[in-house]
C-alpha cells in the first residue's frame, strides 16, 4: 500500500512540474537568439546589406554547440549562399535553427542587397531580409522516468523581417542591422502572446596593413566591435584578429551587460583566396556553469566564380568581408 501511494504521489509529481514547465516556456516573454562569437564570418546571416559582397558566390555555413556537457545544451547552426546578380544587386538565401534542449526554432530568409559607391574606396550598402520562423516542442527529446504521453506543440509558420546597412571606406568598416521587425510570435500555447524582441546590432572595425608585398596583404591586424541589444539583453564582443599569409589568429571578449563575468574566446584558422575554416573556443569565466562545458564554433566559407559577362569591382575591404 505504502509503494503504491508512493508511486502515485511521484507519478502527480512528475506531471505538476511538466505542467509548470510548458506553462513557463508559455509565459509572455520576448525571445532572444543565440549570439555567435565568429559573427564576421558569417556576414549574410548576421547583415542582410553584406549579401553578394564577395562579387562570387559564397556559401557559407557554421555551427555552435554551448554547454554541450548538459542535458540541455545549446546548439545553434545555419548554411547561407549569396551572390551578386547585377552590377548594384545581390541576392542570398538560407536558414538556421536554434536548439536548446527540447525546444528548436528553425528559420529561412531571403536577403537582397543594393550598393553605391561613395568614392574611390568607400561604397554604402543596403539591404532587406524577409523569412519564416518558427518555434516548437518536440516530445521525443524529453525523458521521464515513467511512460508519459507529452504531445508535440508548435508555434506556427510566423513571417520575420530585418533591415540592415554597412559602409566601407579605406581601411575602415561598419554596419547596423535591425532584426525581427514584425516581432513575430513564438509561443506554443496559442491563447498566451509571445512575442520575438526586436534586435539592434552594430559593428564596426579598422584593418591594420603591418606588412605588405605588392597589392597583397602578407600580414594585418584587425580590431572589430559589437554592440547588440535584443529586449533587456545587452552584449558587447571585442574582437582582435590577425591574418598572416594563410593562418587566422585572433582573441575575443564578450560581456553580457546585465551579467557579472564576462565570456573569453580564442579564435584559430586557415584562409586561403577562396576558401576559409574558422574555429573559435569560449571559455565562460562564470564558475557556476563551467561545470557543463564551454562552447565549440566553427565556421566554413566557399567562394565560387560566377559566368555573369558584367561584373562589378569590389571595394579594397578586409578578407573576412569577401
């Protein structure tokens, strides 16, 4: 009698805190993306302005993997191609997902880019992003001690939009984009509003040209800034990458502005004229999560040429922009 109750009372147990849980992820709430330590490498996914920079086609693709000692580490990965198609335009498309233990949002978007030379070595570029996004809970990734029946919930086919624009002029470089404009919404319970937080980011940074052989860069210097603001999170990432001849080496830091302990990074890599493998590890300082792991990044770009008859000469800019 004794086990049975028992057996009832853990079997309520386990059934209230699932309720909580669902109820919790369904609270109003505004959602927030990952944020990526190797953000210059991924140039269309992080500004829709930067789509066909590369005057070939780029393929692009990149994944993270936070916390990956925990049940319910974060994994965060994405492919993207773009590529000019006129003297002015370029195009690109691609998707992401972001996955935290049973939830995923997974994303598509098309970018499209217009860019005007300003000078001799200074260009402006604009550019749109409209996509579909989407947020469920997969009941497979979830595990009981006790057979449950949990039913799949999903948020629904959303349309996402995102504006951006960048400037290069010499050997300096900037960019501001503003994401999730139609804040779409993301909660699995359709009778509770949730909403996706609107998300600014700037960039900027100046390329150091240390040694040089010809019109070719052997050795330079790269210090870039991040600023980004989604809802009441705040990050700010400092990055100093350096280039010689075909190794990438470089250190970053990235402080969440409404945490104690900041992020630190090291960043190592191989680029060639049209082929690039960056791979970055973050150490959190922080000794309450060290115990579930830090964070992996890799990120792999292919440059393609294209048989367009006309085509546009792009602007002297850092490596890391084509």
């Amino acid at each position: 009698m004794t086990n049975f109750i028992a057996f009832n009372c853990e079997r309520m147990l386990l059934r209230i805190a699932l309720i909580i849980t669902m109820l919790i992820c369904c609270l109003p709430a505004n959602a927030q993306d990952s944020p990526l330590t190797l953000w210059c490498y991924n140039l269309h996914a992080l500004n829709p302005s930067l789509a066909g920079s590369a005057d070939q086609l780029r393929l692009n693709m990149f994944y993270r993997n936070q916390w990956h000692k925990a049940d319910a580490g974060f994994q965060f990965y994405g492919a993207s191609a773009d590529m000019p198609v006129a003297k002015s335009l370029g195009c690109g498309i691609g998707f992401a997902n972001d996955h935290a233990a049973a939830f995923a949002k997974p994303s598509v978007y098309g970018s499209c880019s217009y860019h005007v030379k300003t000078g001799w070595q200074s260009e402006m570029r604009y550019g749109i992003r409209l996509g579909l996004a989407q947020k469920y809970l997969s009941a497979s990734d979830l595990t009981f001690e006790q057979t449950e029946f949990v039913p799949n919930k999903s948020s629904g086919v959303r349309l996402d939009a995102g504006i951006g624009a960048s400037v290069t002029a010499g050997d300096f470089f900037a960019g501001a984009v503003l994401d999730h404009l139609l804040r779409p919404r993301q909660s699995i319970d359709g009778t509770i509003e949730s909403r996706t937080a609107i998300k600014l980011t700037l960039d900027a940074g100046y390329i150091c040209k240390i040694a040089t052989l010809g019109q070719k860069n052997i050795i330079e210097i790269t210090p870039m800034v991040i600023f980004q603001q989604q809802g009441k999170q705040q990050n700010l990432q400092f990055n100093v990458i350096g280039q010689a001849n075909w190794l990438l080496m470089g250190i970053a830091c990235r402080k969440n502005l409404n945490a104690d302990m900041p992020f630190a990074s090291i960043i190592l890599g191989y680029s060639a004229l049209d082929f690039r493998l960056a791979y970055s590890y973050d150490i959190d300082t922080n000794k309450k999560t060290t115990r579930m792991g830090n964070a992996h990044e890799i990120s792999i770009t292919k440059l393609f040429e294209t048989k367009r008859k006309e085509k546009h000469k792009s602007i002297d800019c850092p490596s890391f922009l084509r």
